[in-house]
C-alpha cells in the first residue's frame, strides 16, 4: 500500500528534508506553531516523536526535551490532537512518528488503527529489535501504515540489506554511534556507508543523528541519502529561547530556507 512517503520518494532524484520535533515541546500550542513554520518553510515531511519518560535512544538535548513537553501537560491524547490538527493543515504532507514501542504496546490494535484514521503514513519504534517486531509489522500493514527499520553504524551487511527489504516507507540509517544530538563532524566512514547502502536498497534513505549544519546535509544527500532528518539543534534553539517563540521561529524558518535553497548548489 502506498502512502505520502511513497509519493515523496517516487522520483529517485529528489532530496528530502525532514525535521524532527518533540510533539508538545515546550507546550501543545507552541509545538503547533513551530511544526507549521517548518512546514510553510519548506519542509518535505515530519518526523514527530510522544514524549516517553525514558528515550533511551535520544541524546540529552530531546531528552529535555520530551520532559519540557511532559512538564507542560502533554500526554498521548495531546498528541493525538496535535496530529489531527497538522493533518487538517497539511492534507499531502508525510508524516512519520517515532515513538517507544510501549506506548504502541500498552494499547494494542487500536493505537495502529487509530494512526491510521488521522493519517499518518509511518512509524518507527527505536526500541524494539527487528528479531522481535513480527506482530508490530503485521499491524502497520493491516492499517496501511508504512514501516520504518533503523540501520545502525555497526550493523552487520546481511542484516542491513534485510532491514532494507522490511522498510515499506523509508530505511532510517543512524549516521553514528551513540543517541541523538548535534555533530561538528562526521567521519568519512558515515558518508561512504550511505554511498554503500544507497548502491544495494531499492527503498530510500534517510539519515539522522548529529546533523546539525547545511553543508552536512548537502554531504549526505550527494552521497546517496534521499532524505536528512535533524531534531536536535531545533529541539535545542527552543530550549534556550523557551520566553521567546518567535525567535525559534525565525531560527527554525531560516535554516529550513537555507537547507531548501542549497538543493540547487
């Protein structure tokens, strides 16, 4: 089943850029109006993540923030009406969550079937192994849910190209060891890797973890990823401008531009 992921990536040529928000970070409303200044700047997708009491893949940045959306209120059901609002705005936009498999798991069926009424297009669960996701595979295709598999840095080949395969929207490859957060530089190794992968995948790429600047982003998509996720340096410009919204908007606005017009670089 195709989805908005399927019809971003149709064209092999087109990079896409997807910034990573904390839904409710630093509050539901805030969180709203700085998702949809990425948006209207010219983000290609949404990866959005429920703020879950132990992210243990994130760094420290998204873990301050998923407690400031804690702290403010924001619960699963906040969550749920966040997206329902975005989905409203932005009817063709993909979306694709990340989110801690217990909070998939302690509602079973009906959460996957509930995504898919909103319209959400993926989801990946950081947390939880391939080896044990047979049950969460199956309900992301029984409600038309793309899956999402994350490669890490050390994960051996053979494996690799089988997470290629089980990734119905896009393959998430982690750019380094370690949680998320932002990167001054990336070894040669993470760049060739993606060349690497890229060469052998029939399903697009994404990579996150670190990336921070424009020139990094450029780098990643010239050597074979057709997408870039970012969330930590947003997550932290709202952190040291929590009195100050506009100012992130401003921030998070002109990176997105930045990012856009280098497309054509």
């Amino acid at each position: 089943m195709t989805n908005r992921f399927n019809q971003l990536f149709a064209n092999p040529q087109r990079k896409a850029f997807i910034p990573f928000f904390t839904l409710g970070d630093p509050n539901p409303e805030s969180s709203f109006e700085l998702i949809c200044t990425a948006v209207d700047a010219g983000a290609d997708a949404l990866e959005l993540g429920f703020p879950f009491s132990d992210p243990i893949t994130d760094g420290p940045v998204n873990q301050r923030s998923m407690h400031r959306a804690l702290k403010a209120g924001t619960n699963y059901e906040t969550c749920l009406t966040l997206l329902r609002r975005i989905r409203k705005k932005y009817p063709s936009l993909p979306i694709g969550l990340l989110l801690y498999y217990n909070l998939l798991y302690m509602r079973g069926s009906e959460a996957y079937a509930e995504f898919s009424e909103i319209g959400i297009d993926a989801i990946v669960c950081s947390d939880l192994p391939f080896d044990e996701s047979e049950w969460h595979m199956q309900k992301l295709a029984d409600t038309g849910l793309g899956c999402i598999q994350m490669i890490a840095p050390n994960t051996p080949s053979e494996r690799a190209v089988s997470l290629l395969k089980h990734s119905s929207a896009f393959t998430y490859v982690i750019s380094r060891f370690g949680t998320t957060g932002t990167n001054e530089h990336f070894e040669t190794e993470a760049l060739t890797r993606i060349e690497s992968l890229s060469q052998v995948s029939t399903q697009p790429i994404v990579v996150g973890f670190g990336i921070s600047k424009v020139p990094q982003v450029q780098d990643f998509w010239k050597h074979g990823a057709n997408g870039v996720i970012i969330g930590s340096l947003f997550s932290l410009q709202i952190e040291n401008s929590l009195h100050d919204i506009p100012s992130v908007q401003a921030f998070i606005d002109g990176f997105i531009s930045e990012v856009q017009a280098s497309k054509a670089c």
